[in-house]
C-alpha cells in the first residue's frame, strides 16, 4: 500500500500544481534572466482554498532554484521588528558569514552587531532597507536577486505593511534586484490598497487565481493516483472531478478520500469516489464555509440565506423582497460581500455564490439568520472519522 499521495491541507503543496504554470513561468523567467516579465510587485487574489498560498511556494521554489535568496513571511503583528531584527541578520550572517559587504558598506561587522544597533535606534524602516540593501548586494555577486512573499495580506496589520512598502520603494528607486509578490483573499486585499500609506501596492500586478478548468481538475486527480501506483477509472474520475467543482481544495479532499476508501484495491472505485464526495464536503464546509460565514454580520448572512432560497443566481429584487427590505438597502450588503469574494454579479441585476456548494451548506445547517429554513442536516451528527485521509488544517506549513 502506497502513501496517499492528496494534500487536503491548506498551504501543503499539492502533489500536482494544477493550472498554474501560466502563472508561475514567467516568476520562473524572471528568476532565470533577471528580465522582470511580471511586475516586480504582485498581489495575488483569490477566494479561501483556491491555492494562493501553494502559489507563493511554488514562486518561491522557482526563485530559489535560480540561487535567489528569498524571504517568505505571513502578514502580522511585529513582521518589521521580527524582519528587522531577526530574519535578515540571519540572512545575512549565513549568505555573508564573513561579513565583506556589510564592512565594505559601512553598515557595521557583524551580524550581531547590526542587530544591536538596529534595536537602540528603533528605526525599523532604515534597518529595513539597510540591511535589504545589503541582501540585494550578496544576491547580485552570484547573479541573482531577493524574492520577498508576503501570504494572507489582510487590513489589520496596516501598520507592518507600510513599513516594509516603504522599505520596498526605497530599494526599488536605488534599482535593486528586489521582488514582492503577496497573496490574500480580496476583501483584504481591498482594505490594504484603501490605506493612503500603500499607495505603492496600488501599482501592482494583478494575479487572479480562478477554479481549475475540468481538464485541469481531471489531471490533477488522475496524475498522483498513477504515480503513487494505482489507477481510477473514467467513470470514477469524471465523478471525482465534477464533485471538486475545480475548487482546488475540493480536489486534494475528495482525492483523498478516494484514496483512503479502499487503499490495497489497485483501483479506485465510483463507490469510493462517491462517498469520498460526501465526506469531502462536509470538511469543505468546517473548513472553509464555517469559517467565512462566521466572519460576517448577521444581516449579510441574512442576505446569503435569501440568496440560497434559489437553485441558480439570484435576483436582486428578489433578495429585497426575501430580506423585506428597499432594494438599495440590500445593494450595500451585495457590495460588501462583493468585496468578500462571497458573491458574484451573474448577469443583469443577478448574484451567484463563488464558493463551491456554499449554497448547500446554507440549506442544510442552522447558519443564524431569520432566512434560514429549519435545519435539515443530511450529515451525520458525528464527525467522521479523517485519520489517514486528510491532515489537521494548519497554517501554512512550509
Ligand atoms: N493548482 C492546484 N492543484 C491542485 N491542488 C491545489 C492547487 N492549488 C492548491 N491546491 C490545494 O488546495 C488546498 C488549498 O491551497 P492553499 O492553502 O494554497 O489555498 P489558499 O488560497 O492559500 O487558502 P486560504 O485563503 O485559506 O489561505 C491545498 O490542499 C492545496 O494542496
Ligand atoms: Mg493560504
């Protein structure tokens, strides 16, 4: 019995990066020539477990094959300080042990040193971009440059963001070979570029990480059964596939699941995969619905629940009605989920949910809102049982 060879794990790199190639080539490109194809500062948006974060890794894989020295960090509280005065003193230290450059530029002798002076003076900005400077200095003695990520940009650590945009844009006036590629869900991104003091994200690249396509979504189940040494039928693997709807967190439970089901017959079955269809959307819906309902107010679930009284996009007019509320007044709720990515325009006056079976979730579970109709949950009531299929749902792990 091989090792199940799925990733339902947010941030694990998948067993197969599906569809992303168009996207990353040119990152790959850059890192090769160091002929900026893609602008030098990126954002990336996509919805909750579409892969924005495996993006970023593979990015970062590509920057370091090509002998880049890459910095991956989360949006936090303290990153600055914590940049300032640990990851690029350590950085610095292991691509410099002897510290030429930063004698050579005056910055101090040490490690050690530097990181003394940095905290006295409390100027994490200039720490910034003295000791950046000095990387982007190593890098380019072996032809290469600095790959900063930033992953789940978000507006609650305006603060850190500044600090390090303003860093950037002091590097990048001094022409060094520096990159900046974030990742974050839309809403967030929208609040970061909405401060003045980010006016220089404003400029970026746009990168919009959409669903796979069936073709994509087929591969990326079919590919990592054969290497692992199993096969899936046609049959089976078309069902697997229109059950991930190409969400690509779907596709490594579901995939998993399948795997896991009967895991010494050679073949996985349609039985395993419709099963595994079932389980996977109930972790679907801990994972990624609980979690983005729970974040919003009562009256924009309200309106999600209006919304899921229809089988397809819904119509304005209708929602209004539904919530017994002025049709402007139900236009600010459809923005702001909007802005949450929850929600697309469908046409004419119309919405449709973006997250795979978000609809199904709001039928079937007891999501407060005075919309909802009496709970029918067609889950079991326990949790099944997920050892061997699908790894606890952790931060990012790499
Ligand atoms: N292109 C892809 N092909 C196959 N599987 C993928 C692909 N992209 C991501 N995945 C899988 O989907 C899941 C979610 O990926 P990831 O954690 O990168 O999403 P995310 O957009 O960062 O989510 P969040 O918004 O919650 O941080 C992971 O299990 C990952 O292995
Ligand atoms: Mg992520």
């Amino acid at each position: 019995m091989s090792e199940n060879p799925f990733r339902p794990t947010f941030g694990r790199t998948p067993p197969l990066l599906a569809g992303r190639d168009r996207l990353v080539a040119p990152f790959a490109e850059t890192f090769r020539t160091g002929v900026w194809i893609p602008d030098r500062v990126s954002l990336v948006r996509g919805l909750r477990g579409i892969g924005k974060t495996v993006l970023l890794n593979a990015i970062e894989d590509a920057a370091r094959r090509h002998r880049w020295l890459v910095i991956s960090e989360t949006a936090r509280d303290g990153l600055a300080d914590a940049l300032a005065q640990t990851t690029l003193p350590a950085l610095l230290r292991d691509n410099d042990p002897d510290g030429r450059r930063r004698e050579l530029l005056g910055a101090g002798v040490s490690g050690a040193s530097l990181s003394t002076r940095v905290v006295d003076e409390h100027q994490p900005e200039k720490a910034l971009r003295e000791q950046l400077t000095q990387l982007c200095g190593i890098a380019a003695d072996r032809g290469a440059g600095v790959l900063i990520t930033l992953d789940e940009l978000h507006g609650d650590v305006l603060g850190e963001i500044r600090q390090l945009t303003i860093a950037l844009q002091h590097l990048q006036r001094e022409e060094a070979e520096i990159g900046f590629v974030a990742a974050g869900l839309p809403a967030g991104i929208e609040e970061v570029l909405q401060d003045k003091g980010t006016t220089f994200l404003r400029r970026a690249a746009s990168v919009e990480l959409d669903s796979l396509t069936l073709d994509e979504t087929r591969r990326a189940l079919r590919e990592p059964i054969e290497t692992a040494g199993r096969s899936i039928g046609d049959a089976a693997l078309e069902e697997a596939a229109l059950a991930s709807r190409g969400y690509p967190f779907l596709v490594q439970a579901v995939g998993s699941f399948a795997w896991a089901a009967a895991p010494d017959d050679p073949e996985i079955s349609t039985a395993a995969v419709r099963e595994a269809a079932r389980r996977a959307h109930r972790v679907l819906g801990t994972n990624v619905h609980g979690p983005s309902l729970s974040r919003l107010s009562f009256t924009d679930r309200t309106f999600l629940a209006a919304m899921a009284l229809d089988d397809g996009p819904a119509r304005m007019s209708d929602i209004a009605d539904r919530m017994g509320v002025e049709s402007r007044y139900a236009s600010v709720y459809r923005h702001r989920l909007l802005l949450q990515g929850l929600i697309e325009s469908a046409g004419w006056g119309k919405v449709a949910f973006t997250l795979p079976y978000l609809r199904d979730y709001l039928r079937e579970h007891d999501v407060p809102s005075p919309l909802t109709r009496p709970a029918r949950s067609t889950f079991p009531a326990t949790e099944p049982d997920l050892t061997g299929a699908v790894d606890d749902v952790g931060d990012r792990t790499s």
